[in-house]
C-alpha cells in the first residue's frame, strides 16, 4: 500500500497507486497495485485490532482528520518515528519498499513479479535501483562453484 493512498477492499487486498516522484526527480507511472494482505502477517495482526467498519477504505489517516496524510504531515510524522526508533536520518519509508523487494528477490521471485508489486512500468527499474540483492547472488554464485569443485575432485580451485 501507499502512504496517504492506500486502501483496503473488502476481500483484504490493499489497493495503492504510484504516482509520487522518486528520488532522482522522475515521474512515476501512476499504476494501481493490489496486494494480498491476508499474505501479510504483521498487517493482519494488526488488523485483529480495528473494529470490522475500519477494516475498509483508506488505512494511514490522521487521528485528527480521519483524512488520508498529505505528503508533508506524512514525511514528519515518519521522521519522528524514525528519531524515537533510533535509526539514521538517512533512512526514508522507501527503504522499506526496497527491502520488501529484495527479500522478494531473494526469494527466487521474479524481477517481473517484483516489479509488478512494486508499481515499476519496466523491470529494468526494479533490477536497477530496488533489487539489493547483489550479496545473495553473488553468495549463491560462489557456493555453486565451491560445490562444483568438490564435484569434480578439484578442491583447491586451481586448473592443473
């Protein structure tokens, strides 16, 4: 879901749209994205605590309001949090998305899938600047050939 966007139908899918600037000041797509919640523990639990007419509509809203944030109130709300939790100033809720996708990626999900989930009208966007999962592959690439080597007697790695 997204920030001051996302919302919930009434089979508990979160319903989001993209349509923020990202970092590097390009325009995004603007493409809704549907999520499974039920396939989320931690907003599900969550969810157990709002009474049932809660449970549809828009979801991040002000207290005061009931009104979905605006991008400002939102981005000092988070920074807030972010001081009380202890982390870097340089931690954005972005991250958070990404380390959505890398954990995705890293298990065996496609770029395609990821980037479908993500709201990216291109997968090359997904692999470019969200997929971190560099470390896994590269982890995976040198078991394979550490277990290829003892496959094929040589242990050392050296070509004789």
């Amino acid at each position: 879901m997204i920030a001051g966007r996302g919302e919930i139908d009434d089979d508990l899918r979160g319903i989001g749209r993209r349509d923020q600037t990202s970092a590097d000041g390009d325009r995004l797509t603007g493409i809704t994205v549907t999520y499974p919640l039920a396939e989320a523990p931690m907003v599900m639990e969550e969810l157990k605590h709002w009474p049932t007419e809660k449970r549809i509509g828009p979801v991040v809203v002000s207290e005061e309001t009931g009104l979905p944030y605006r991008e400002r109130a939102f981005r000092f709300g988070f920074g807030a949090d972010r001081k009380a939790a202890g982390l870097p100033t340089t931690f954005w809720a972005r991250d958070l998305r990404a380390s959505g996708i890398t954990e995705a990626r890293a298990s065996n999900v496609s770029t395609d899938d990821a980037g479908k989930v993500a709201g990216h009208s291109n997968s090359k966007t997904t692999a470019k600047v969200y997929d971190r999962a560099n470390l896994e592959a590269a982890e995976r690439f040198a078991k394979a050939r550490t277990a290829h080597r003892k496959q094929s007697g040589n242990c050392g790695g050296n070509v004789r």
